[in-house]
C-alpha cells in the first residue's frame, strides 16, 4: 500500500528542515538584536565616556571648591529641553539621589549601587558597564559618571545615564519599524532560500528511496523485475542498501523455486511412498484372503507357497519402512556418525569377502585392482553400508562374464574409493537425480527396491563430511571421497552439506 504523502520521509524532512530554519532564524534574530543593542551600548558609552566631565568644567558646576547648585538646576532644565536622551543626577557618596533633570514622577529609585560607579573610575576602558537606571527597579543602562567637586575632594557624583527614557522611546520606534522589517525581510528571504535548496536536497536523497519502496511493493505483488540488480560498492548507503536488497530478493526468489520444487518432489515422494507400500500391502492381503478362502481346497506345497510369498512380501514391507525411517532420521539429522579411525583397505577387503558369493552366482567377477593405505576418522558401520549398496547395485546391474572393480586412492586431502562395474551405465539425463529418493531412471526395471538405496548411501557419506558421486566409463562408476584424519573438522563444526 503506498504511503501517505504526510507520512512519506521527504515529507518529514521537509517538514523538519521548515522548523529547523524556523528556529535558527529566530535565535538568531534574537542573537543578532542582542549583539546590536550591546555593541550600541559600548560605542555609546565609550563616546561619553568623558560626558560627565565636560558638563562640570564647561558649565561651571565647581566655584570655589563648591557644588554650584544654580547651575547644576540650570543643567538640569537645559538638558531636559535640547537632549533629553540623557539623563543627569547628583548623588552624595553613599550613592543616594539629590537631585535630578528627569520627571520626578517616574524616579523609582532613592540611590544607585556604586559598585559599577567605582568600577568604571577605577577603570575608563570596561565598557560596556551598564549602572542603576533611577527609572526602574530593575533594569540597568550604561553610563557616565565624574566625581564632584572635584577627584581629590568628592562629596558626591554626577551621574549621566546615557540611554534615558527618550532614548528608549526612539530604539524601540527604530527597532519596531524600519530595523524590524529590513531584518525580517532579510531574514525571510534567507529561509525562504534555504528551505528551497534543503527541499531539492532531500528530494534528490529520497527519490532514490522512493524507487526502492517500489521495488520492495512489486516484489510485494510478486513483479520483481529481473534487472533491477544493483552492484554493491558503488555509490552511498542508499546504493548498498538497494544493492543488497536486490540479492536478498533474488535469493528469496530463489529459495521459493527451491520450496517449490521440494514440495513437488515431496508429493512425488508421498505419492511413491504410498505406491510402493500399497504393493506388499496388496500382495500379502491376496495371499492370505486366499489361503482363507481355499484352505480346505488347497494342498500342502501351494499352501506352503502362499506363506512363502506373503512373508517375502512382508519382509520387503519391513525393509522399506525401516529404510523410510532411516531416511527421514538422517535428513533431520538425528542419526549422527560414531566416527573412529580405520585403515579403508581393511573394511574393503571384508566387504568384499561378504559379496564374493552373490557376485559367484550372478556370473561376475569382484576385484580390488589397488589400495592406498590410508586412513580414515568415519563411522565404520555407516561406510560399510554405503559399500555393500554400491556393491550389490554393481553385480545387479553386470552382465555375466564381466568385472566390477574396487579401488583406494589418496587424492584432494582424502580417501577416494571407487567402485566401477562394466554394466549399460547410466544415463547423462538421470545422473543428476539418481541420489533422489525413489527415483527410478527411465526405462529401468524395477526389482523390488524401492529406490532408497542410494538415496541413503549419499546421506551417510554427507553426514561424514564426504562426497558420492557418480560418472559413466564403460559402465557406472561410483565414487566415495572420506577425509583423512588430519582433515576432519572438529565436533561441532560439521560441514554445511545440503541433503
């Protein structure tokens, strides 16, 4: 189902770059009109510093070593009609106010710290310092200060606030108009800018995303197209990532085919299975509803017969149930090997031994051509199976007079034995399947095996950590491939083999 578009990551991100820039443009707004009105105070400061100063000599507040107080009231009410940004007051030694050129209505302060006072004596270059604002209990505004009558004899100070109430009025007419629009016009175009070139960004980032979500939806469908395989290492992790996704789903695809082709071959297998069961089944039933039937008709040899072949029947019965179940044990992997070191030509020579009688009355000749002495770390009584199939298949499928030949080598870090019989062979089209269960090759004759044999040679050899493999020459040539002793993984690192 496709994404919303509000729920979709370009959405998101665009969504967070929006707020992001909202709020960088808003801190630094306020960071910008902080820096402003800070770097105002210091240039203003640093310009009056001397303000206080110049009032007292150039309008002759000292006469005679004395405070003139008529000129100091003079001052007062100059200064409050030609510059009313600034504000003058008197105050004694203990910072308290005498008096004042500002409305006495809106004094809200008795006296000032004289901490940045004598700070700003001591030292004329820390600005910006802002003092006391007589005007308000809690703000604080940059000044200019001089002691009166004089430095040597001070008896009090004549403090200058250089940002008074005026002032005020007109920075916040400045700030709130022309200063506020030309920074908001700046600061929107700004945004606008970044936000445009963030979503192009993204866009080009997520477009790349949005291809994959429609692969992952058309694989959903059950659409993957066959070339949208990426090559991995090239590119960034959005690449890789479609890269690897492409594997995965190729790899999925893949192991449905398999799933597919299993199950089809486990219908196969239940539908033999059931054939194959059916049979003896059938036979031994007929025999014994004959022998019911006709027990008073029948005579002592055909009775004889009858149980012969229904106990024939129910041992062949037997034999494929117990190699059914020995199958589905070494599939699940519960039938493990109990490994132990042997010499391969020993076990081969009493192998041998025991079919040299079958091989005598089928008119064939068993021989061991060669033998390495090599040994081997297997389960003795699994190989010896292995062997005694491959061997009775060999003489079943040799025409009389010929020869089926057994040998050991040392070859690719194991014991290689082979086991070749001078026979039709098989054919190129059932090499690929002969190891499958129940699998009978076109044309041949079945003889009673219900095609387990094999199936459960090539398990046993596997759960070993070995190969069975076949290959025609002149006739069938099996071959088992055991790993030396040095070459056996160690318990619990079992090769990964696929039965």
């Amino acid at each position: 189902m496709a994404l919303s578009v509000f729920r979709t990551l370009y959405a998101r991100l665009a969504i967070g770059l929006f707020l992001l820039l909202l709020v960088v443009g808003g801190l630094f707004t306020f960071l910008s009109l902080s820096s402003v009105r800070e770097y105002s105070a210091a240039v203003n400061q640093q310009l009056n510093r001397d303000l206080a100063r110049n009032l007292v000599s150039d309008r002759n507040l000292v006469t005679d070593g004395e405070l003139n107080r008529d000129a100091l009231k003079q001052l007062f009410e100059l200064y409050m009609t030609i510059n009313p940004s600034i504000e003058i007051y008197l105050l004694d030694t203990d910072g308290n106010i005498l008096s004042y050129s500002a409305d006495p209505n809106k004094i809200k302060r008795n006296r000032v710290s004289l901490a940045p006072i004598r700070t700003l004596l001591e030292n004329p270059e820390a600005y910006p310092l802002p003092g006391d604002d007589p005007r308000s209990h809690d703000r604080r505004k940059v000044f200019s200060v001089t002691p009166v009558p004089s430095e040597d004899d001070p008896t009090g100070y004549l403090y200058v606030v250089l940002r008074g109430e005026e002032y005020d009025l007109a920075e916040s007419m400045v700030h709130s108009n022309r200063l506020l629009q030309m920074g908001a016009g700046a600061l929107a175009v700004s945004l606008f800018v970044g936000l445009l070139a963030g979503l192009v960004f993204f866009r080009l980032l997520t477009r790349r995303l949005s291809r994959l979500t429609d692969r992952v939806e058309s694989f959903e469908r059950g659409m993957l197209s066959e070339n949208t395989a990426a090559v991995a290492g090239k590119g960034d992790d959005i690449d890789y990532l479609a890269a690897r996704f492409d594997q995965m789903a190729q790899r999925i695809v893949a192991q449905l085919d398999l799933l597919k082709h299993k199950d089809a071959q486990r219908r196969q297998l239940v539908a033999q299975v059931s054939h194959d069961l059916r049979t003896p089944l059938a036979s031994i039933q007929g025999y014994i509803e004959a022998l019911r039937l006709k027990q008073d008709t029948l005579g002592a040899d055909e009775r004889a017969r009858f149980l012969d072949v229904a106990l024939a029947e129910s041992h062949r019965l037997g034999r494929l149930v117990e190699e059914l179940f020995e199958l589905a044990a070494l599939d699940a992997r519960e039938k493990q090997p109990k490994t132990e070191p042997f010499v391969v030509a020993e076990l081969l020579h009493d192998v041998v031994q025991k079919h040299q009688p079958e091989a005598e009355r089928a008119g064939v000749d068993l021989s061991i051509v060669s033998v390495a002495p090599v040994r081997v770390l297997a389960d003795i009584a699994m190989t010896e199976r292995v062997l005694d199939n491959l061997i009775s298949n060999a003489i079943s499928h040799s025409p009389q007079d010929t020869e089926i030949t057994l040998s050991v080598a040392e070859r690719d870090g194991g014991a290689e034995i082979t086991v070749a019989d001078a026979g039709p062979g098989i054919d190129d089209a059932d090499l690929e399947n002969i190891f499958e269960p129940f699998y009978q090759a076109a044309g041949a004759s079945r003889t009673g095996h219900a095609g387990l044999g094999l199936a459960i040679a090539q398990r046993m050899v596997s759960v070993q950590q070995g190969k069975l493999s076949v290959r025609n020459a002149n006739g069938a040539v099996f071959t088992v491939w055991l790993p030396l002793i040095g070459d056996m993984a160690a318990p619990g690192e079992e090769k990964s083999t696929a039965l």
